[in-house]
C-alpha cells in the first residue's frame, strides 16, 4: 500500500546517510560528503512529490493536474482583470437572472402541495364565453343536481365568501370569511394545526354556528395564541365558537382570515341562498372516487350538466354559452401563472445567451492577441488537448466567479419575481430561496465555461510548424473578424427582440397610466363603510343620509355621496350584468337584451365624483321608496336604446329572472359614461338607482376642497361616534385606487423592462468591445491611411458605419425572429403585433446605442499615431 | 586528449529502468542506493541513475506487485527500505529480457547492413 509521507522520507534520509557513508569509508571529508551527497540526491521535494503521484489514483492525479491549471489560469487572468471582470459580471446577470425564475418556476408549477393525495382533487366551474365570463360559480340548486348525478366523484366540497364585521379580536372590523359545508376540509384534504375542523356535524340548521381559523390570520394578528380555541366571537348578526387552526394552507379559493360552517351565515340559510337557481356564488370541488380519472368524472358531470340546462332553460340563456369545466386542482391553481413565468423564462434565457455571446466574443478577442503565446506553447509540446484544457480552466474560473456573483444576485431577485408571480397564482406566495439556485447557477456555468473554451480556434499544427515571421502586434484573420461580428449581430438581435416585449408592455402601462377616466381623481376620498349583509333596510339609509349630514358640515368637506361600488377597486363583485330593456326599444330577433351594470347612489353622487349630467335632473329626496321608481343612465345606454335622443321620461326595466317581475322605472336622468370596472376606459351601459329605492350601500365619497386624506381621521371619528361597532376602511383617492389596481400592470413592464435594460447594457458593451477590438487590429492600417493623406475625420467616420451596420443587421434579424414569435403567438390567441412606436423606439435606441459604443474605438482610431503605427509594421 | 567518464556517460533508455532494476534484484534485496550504485558499477559508469527517476520507478514497481518493499539494516547499521524481487517481478524481468534481446538484434540488424551503393 502506498507509503505514508514519513516512510518516504526515512526511505529518503537512509539514502543519503548510505550515500554518506560510502563516501567517508572512501576518505572524504565528512563535511563534503554530506554535501556530495546531498547534491548527488538532487531535489528532495520534488523526488517526493513524483514518488507520491505514483501511488495516487489516476482520477485524484487529474484532479491535481486541473488545480493547477486552475492556478495558471488565474495567474494568467490576473494579466487581464477588466476582462476578466467584465466577464464575471455579464455572467453573474445572466446566471442570476436565470436561477431566480428557474427556482420560481419550479416552486410554483412543480412543488407538491398540502393537500392530502392533491393529484386527486378536481375544481369545477361554469363558464359563460357568451355573458364575458369563463369563471362563474355555483348556485346551490346547481350544486344539488351535480352531486346527485355524479359517481365518478366521492365527495364534493364547497365554499363561498362573505364578508362579516368581526368583533371579538380587537377593533371591530369586516372580515372576508369563507362559508363551507362539513364535507369540505375531508375533501381538500387539510388537516387542523390547534383543535378540530368543521365536520359533518356541523351542518344543518340546528347545529351551532362554529368558524376554523386560517394559519396566516392565527399567526400574525393572534400570535399564535392557543388559547383562541373555544373563544366566541361575533360573526354579523351570529354568535360563533373557534373550533380550530388550520394548518398552512394556500389562500384559495379567497384569501379569508377565517372558515365558517353554514349556520353562522343567515345568509346562506335564506330562501334566495337555499332556491335561487341563478344566485350563484360558490366554489366547488371534488374529490376522486377510487379508480376513476379526471376525464371520466368530466364526461359524467357534463351530461349531468346538460340535462340541467334543458331542465331549466330559464337560468341558462342559449346566447350564454354556459358550459362546465372539469380541471385538476393543480392546474386551476397554477395555470394563470404558467404564461407569465415561461414568458419571464424565456426572457431571462435569452438574457443569458445574449451575456453568453458577449462574453464568448471577448473571449474570443483575448485569444486572437494571444495567438502568438498559444504558437510558442504548441511550439513547447503542448498538445490540442493541453492547450483546450488550459482555455477550459480559464473559462471555468470565469464562469465560476459569474455563477457565485449570479447566485448572490439570484437571491434577491427571487422574492421580486416571486412578488410578481404571486399576482397570478397563490402558489407564488409562500416561493423561498431554495438549493435549485445553486444547481441551475453550477450547470448553467458549466455549460458556458465548456461553450467558451471551444470559441477560439487553436493554432493548427500547420501553423506550428512552419512558425511565421516574429511581428509585434496582432494579426486579425477575416474568419475571426467576421466571428466577432456575428456574435454582435446576435446580440443585438436578442437585445431587440426584448426591447420589443419591453416596449410593448409599457406603452400598453402609459396608455392606462393616462387614459381619461371622466372622474374628479385626485379630490375624491373612497372609503368602504360595510354593514352587514342583513342589516341593509331603510334603517341603513338613515344611518348614510345621516353620517352624509354630518359629514358634509366638516371643514374642508364641499360633498358626500353614497354608492355601492368603488370604481375599479370594486371591478367584478357584481358579476357581468343584468339584462334589460326599454318601451320603445326593438332588439334585432333572435339577440338578447342588452347587458347593464347596476349602481345605486345617493343624490349628488354624480357632482361628488366630477361625473357632469348631460340631461334631466340628479336624484334628489323625492326619490323614496313610497315614490315613482326612478333611474338614471349613462350616455351609452341612452343612445343605444333610444336612437333618437328621446330617452328621458321612457320607461326600463330588468328583464334578468334575478329581479323576478319586471318593475318600470322611469328615466330621470342621463349622465356621461363613466367605466368602473375596467381601468383602460370603455364604453360603459350603467343603470344608476336612487339609494331610498334599493336600500345598499356601504361606500362612502368624499369631495375635499384641500388635501383628501387629512379627511380620513374626523371622518373615521365621527362616524364611529355614531356606532362605535361600525368598521370605516380603506381609505384612498381614486386616482390611488386605480394606481393600485394597476400596479400588477406596472410591475410586468418593470420585471421585462428590467430585463431589457440588462440586455440593452450587455449588447451595448458587446458592440463596444468588437468595435474597439477591430480599431486595435487595423492600428496599422489607419496608420498607413493616414499617412497617405486620409482624414481622420473618414477614419472616425469608418468605424462609426460599422458599429451603425452591425446594429441595423442586428435589428433586422431580431425584427425576423420577433415577427416570426409573433405569429407563433397569433396562433395561441395574442393579438398581432403591429409595427409601431415600441418597435421603432428599439430599432432607435439599439442604433442610438451602437453609435454611442463606437465613439470611444472611433475616438482612438482617429487618435493613431501615425509614425508609431509605421513603426511596428 | 581522453575523455571523461561524464562524457561518455550514456542516456538511459526509455522504458529500460524498469528493466534494469528487476534484473539488479535478480541478485538479492537490495535497497535504493544500493540499485542505483549497482546499476553504475556493473555498467563500468556508463549508465548513472538519477534519484528522481529511480524512487519513482520503484514505488511503480512496487505497486503493480513486482517488487515488494521491507525495512531493513544496512551493513552500515543504517535502516534503509529493501526492495525485493516477487515471483510475478522474476516473469515480469523474464519478458522484458525477451523483449530487449529482440530489440537488439532487430537495431543490430539494421545497423549492421552495409550502404549497397558504397560497396
């Protein structure tokens, strides 16, 4: 076995004391023959490390070969540090940028979830393309049907939202709670953290109203106090027990802060609730029978879902084209987020391949001057092999420093990309910084590194052996020239193709950012004053006509409204529309009535909001209950059902089987179209009912003559001294509102403009150093220019068309590419891609970018010194 | 005016140390110095064996099982490691002897043809 380092070097010592003694037993002088020997032995350590390498595996023998080309390779870069710097940094951005999503995508679309044996969940729901809607709930005359035809499904659990005022833990305030029958926790396969969940046993009329409190809600508003369980709290009208925690679970299908049976819902007891066949407002899910699939249960619950709209052809209108799906939990949690995060993928590769050919083009560069140095050691006997190894330990270093910086950088970048994915699946929420980095930062590194070493090319043995003339300097071959260009091009092409997406996305951003909303913006305060669902009634509207009074005699106050809705802020809780009509209004055979949004307000709403009356009059106190049913309607809807600008003093009424009889309603009044659901405006068909006639309300508008939100604190105090129970939240302007609303708007161009700007930054330098690099090859070329009487202004000029042409190809091929992902794009459904002021402004800025980067090259080719030029020739 | 021994002195050949140190061991264990200054006298100072190269081979020989190492005393009382043949080495030594004979004749052949032109 292999001799330890002590027995070589007794071996060792007993040579040189034989040695030694032979030569005293010879007559010399002991001195000198200790030195004789020691000479004869020659390098002690040296003899010692080959005899040590004998006994070494091959495998540990190449790994101490690789260390030390890894030594030579710093030392040799430490001869080109801005390079090498350079370099480092290019691959951490593109290293970084790529392990972040990676580590995103993985989490989201591929991590497990809680749920007990999740791959046997399904989610189902109705979709109306028809009525502008793909997600529409349940009712639970709906629910009853299914569950009664289906086999293929053991058990279905549902869930609604509602929202209640809590009191119990601290203020009082409205909370979002979800309403689930027994069944729906041994559905979704979620087990209790503290206590128990909400069981069969707790379904029915008789049994007492208890709630389930979520994971989140316990730990950060009750600091995981354990002594909630048993507490009772009041839920609206109802009196509750906690029965229990959940256990950390996804926010979905709502974000609630607590889980109620049905019984603690009056709501859900109601005859509208229980019958209503179109009161449609839960979740359902449900759970494979053993041995069943997904497809099987689809196919049965469709049938039995066709047999119901035959049977109640009422409820489900032919022009609704409403349908069922039938989904994996899975894929209904994640597949909003799956365009988005491979969108952010494909970005981030491209922002990666674009650092990898930069850096390929610099390294390329750094081998063309150092072609004479790889001549003289292939000239030594270094072999291919040796001299691929030695670029491959260079590359590898380089990319090793790119993908420690890259995943440094990755960490951070997670929690951005994972806040913007959070936008469109839940899953996104709970993303943390996971080994994944390290793993996709290793491979990608390596991959580059081994990429890199095989960029330059070798001086072939040809060139060897005939070695030519010794010149100072470099010589460019076309071939690599014409490389580097190539590498350039490339980058300006992928550079362009994000800037396009970029581009796209913000103008798509400054449009909304400036759309003209027909609002007061910055003057009005929206405030959300919640009563519970059962309280609404005429005493409701006492309490807003009074807190109206009250407020209104504020300093700084100059009008209050009451509505039910929040433009944009409250886009969708009123579902897609009702249907109605108008005396006087044919609609062509065979088409349904048109769609209108339902909004009550108080008198003077529409002075409060800045929304200006085009005819007739506001509603005012005459409007009461006890009076004729009065509406008012918004521009569009007057001149779409009343061609002649006769709509005042005509009647219309809801035909939608929600509102059962038809009831007409005069027309009082028309106001300008103003869209509260969506942010980029359009037009909008609004039926405005006086607040006396449909008692709902619980938002509040506040028209400040100075700064609205020095408002939110007499308001809040005043109205809480006339019920101390009563929550007032979410206080903001509307232009903050709808600032809000676009922020996940805002953040998508921010995350690929991001991107953009990284590829933009690395082209430019790209441009920069192929250019610079070409100027310092032709040092002698525009010397001899020059001299002969060339201006130097043509010199400058010369190197300036270059950069202008390696962009315009660039663009060119990239404006290819993207037309060709465009139409790729097409065929899934985006819109066309049209040839306007983003794409050009990249073509501008990519161009702009090149003239810049050719500045400095062109400045130093024109700076040539023209005897020092003909001197090295 | 005569030539000294350290003109003379030959290049080992390539892949004979091996060789030479089996054979040397033929004659009983021996230790490092001892194979080195064997190889010297019994080639009358034309072949000198350099450490470097000579611990190597050993420890290469050693390792395949040709040679097998044990400590021992010189007869100068020093303890020194003794290297000595195995009966797979004695095979070894065997083919290489082979091996060089053929190599010899078939150079000496060569080398002892007579250019036909100047005959």
């Amino acid at each position: 076995m292999a001799p330890g380092r002590r027995a070589l070097d007794d071996e060792i010592r007993g040579h040189i004391a034989i040695s030694i003694q032979e030569r005293i037993e010879r007559g010399e002088d002991p001195e000198a023959a200790r030195l004789a020997a020691m000479k004869e032995f020659g390098n002690l350590l040296l003899t010692r490390e080959s005899i040590e390498s004998v006994w070494r595996p091959r495998w540990v023998e190449t790994l101490f070969d690789f260390a030390s080309d890894i030594r030579v390779a710093m030392r040799s870069l430490q001869h080109a540090r801005g390079l090498a710097a350079t370099v480092a940094l290019m691959l951490a951005l593109g290293i970084g940028a790529n392990a972040a999503v990676f580590s995103v995508v993985r989490q989201v679309l591929f991590r497990p979830l809680v749920n007990r044996d999740a791959e046997r969940l399904v989610y189902v729901r109705q979709k109306a393309p028809g009525l502008g809607s793909n997600n529409i709930t349940f009712s639970m005359a709906e629910i009853r049907d299914l569950r009664a035809a289906s086999t293929k499904l053991a058990s279905f659990g549902d869930f609604s939202t509602l929202d209640f005022t809590l009191v119990g833990f601290g203020d009082p305030r409205v909370v979002k709670a979800g309403v689930v029958s027994g069944s729906y926790f041994e559905v979704m396969g979620l087990r209790p953290v503290l206590g128990r969940l909400i069981d069969a046993n707790d379904d029915g009329a008789k049994a007492e109203p208890v709630a389930v409190l979520t994971h989140r809600f316990w730990t950060t508003a009750l600091k995981r106090d354990a002594s909630v369980v048993g507490r009772k709290i009041r839920l609206g009208s109802r009196i509750a027990t906690v029965i229990g925690v959940l256990e950390p679970s996804l926010p979905w299908p709502a974000d609630t802060e607590l889980i109620a049976n049905v019984v603690a819902s009056p709501h859900h007891l109601g005859a509208t609730m229980v019958m209503q066949r179109t009161h449609r407002m839960t979740e359902l899910f449900g759970r494979l029978a053993p041995g069943a699939t997904v497809a099987e249960a689809r196919a049965e619950l469709e049938a039995a879902h066709a047999v119901m709209m035959a049977q109640h052809p009422e409820s489900y209108p032919a022009s609704a084209r409403t349908s069922l799906v039938v989904r994996p939990f899975r894929d209904q949690l994640t597949a909003p987020a799956r365009n988005v995060l491979l969108m952010l993928l494909g970005a981030a590769g491209v922002v990666f391949a674009i650092a990898c050919s930069n850096v390929a083009n610099l390294v390329l560069a750094r081998t063309v001057r150092r072609e004479s140095e790889l001549a003289v050691r292939a000239a030594l006997g270094a072999g291919r092999g040796a001299l691929r190894r030695m670029l491959l330990a260079e590359s590898l270093v380089l990319c090793g420093t790119g993908a420690v910086l890259g995943v440094l950088l990755a960490q951070p970048l997670v929690g951005v990309v994972s806040r913007f994915a959070a936008r469109f699946s839940v899953r996104a929420l709970d993303v943390t910084v996971d080994p994944s980095l390290l793993w996709v930062g290793t491979g990608l590194a390596l991959v580059a590194a081994v990429a890199l070493a095989f960029v330059p090319r070798l001086p072939s043995s040809h060139a060897t052996a005939a070695p030519r003339p010794a010149v100072a300097g470099l010589r460019i071959t076309p071939g690599t020239g014409r490389r580097l260009q190539a590498f350039a091009v490339a980058q300006i092409a992928l550079s362009f193709v994000l800037l396009c997406g970029a581009g796209v996305l913000l103008s798509a951003l400054v449009a909304m950012q400036y759309a003209h909303t027909g609002y007061d913006m910055r003057r009005v305060l929206a405030l959300d004053v919640p009563l519970p669902i059962e309280a609404y009634g005429k005493k409701a509207v006492d309490f807003f006509e009074e807190t109206t009074r009250r407020i209104e005699a504020l300093p700084g106050v100059e009008g209050v409204a009451i509505s039910n809705f929040v433009p944009w802020r409250d886009a969708g809780i009123m579902g897609p529309g009702f249907r109605f009509t108008a005396d006087g209004y044919d609609k062509v055979p065979g088409e349904e009535d048109p769609h209108g949004r339902l909004r009550i307000v108080s008198p003077g709403f529409f002075a409060v909001l800045g929304v200006p009356m085009l005819a007739g009059r506001d509603f005012d106190a005459n409007d009461r209950a006890d009076h004729e049913p009065v509406v008012i309607v918004s521009e569009s809807v007057a001149r779409q059902l009343f061609p002649n600008g006769n709509a005042i003093d005509h009647r219309m009424w809801w035909t939608d089987p929600y509102f059962g009889k038809p009831a007409p309603r005069r027309i009082v009044g028309i106001v300008a179209d103003v869209d509260d659901e969506n942010v980029v405006p359009g037009p909008a068909l609004t039926v405005y009912h006086p607040l006396r006639q449909t008692p709902y309300g619980g938002r509040l508008f506040v028209h400040a003559s100075g700064d609205p939100y020095a408002l939110v604190a007499p308001v809040t105090k005043l109205i809480r001294g006339m019920n101390a129970d009563q929550p007032v939240e979410r206080p903001a302007t509307l232009a903050d509102v709808r600032g809000t609303v676009l922020a996940p708007e805002r953040l998508n161009a921010f995350v690929l403009s991001g991107f953009a700007a990284v590829a933009l930054l690395i082209a430019v330098v790209g441009v920069a150093g192929v250019l610079a690099f070409s100027v310092s090859a032709r040092t002698r070329e525009f010397g001899v220019r020059l001299a002969l009487g060339s201006s130097r202004a043509l010199v400058v000029r010369q190197v300036l068309v270059e950069g202008v042409l390696i962009a315009t190809v660039g663009v060119a091929v990239g404006a290819l590419g993207g037309f060709g992902l465009s139409r790729i794009g097409e065929s899934y459904g985006h819109a066309p891609l049209a040839l306007d002021w983003p794409l050009l402004g990249a073509a501008v800025l990519l161009i702009a970018a090149a003239v810049a980067a050719s500045l400095v090259p062109a400045a130093r080719a024109s700076r040539v010194d023209v005897v020092q030029a003909l001197r090295t020739e | 005016m005569a030539e000294s021994p350290d003109d003379r002195r030959l290049e080992l050949l390539q892949g004979t140390l091996d060789m030479l140190i089996l054979r040397t061991l033929q004659w009983g264990p021996q230790h490092g110095h001892g194979i080195g200054q064997a190889i010297r006298t019994q080639s009358e100072d034309l072949l000198r064996v350099e450490t470097g190269s000579l611990y190597p081979a050993l420890h290469r020989l050693e390792k395949k099982g040709w040679l097998k190492a044990e400590w021992g005393v010189s007869e100068a009382n020093q303890r020194a490691k003794y290297y000595r043949l195995t009966a797979a080495g004695k095979a070894q030594l065997l083919r290489e002897q082979d091996r060089w004979s053929l190599l010899v004749e078939a150079i000496g052949r060569v080398m002892k043809v007579a250019p036909t032109g100047e005959e």
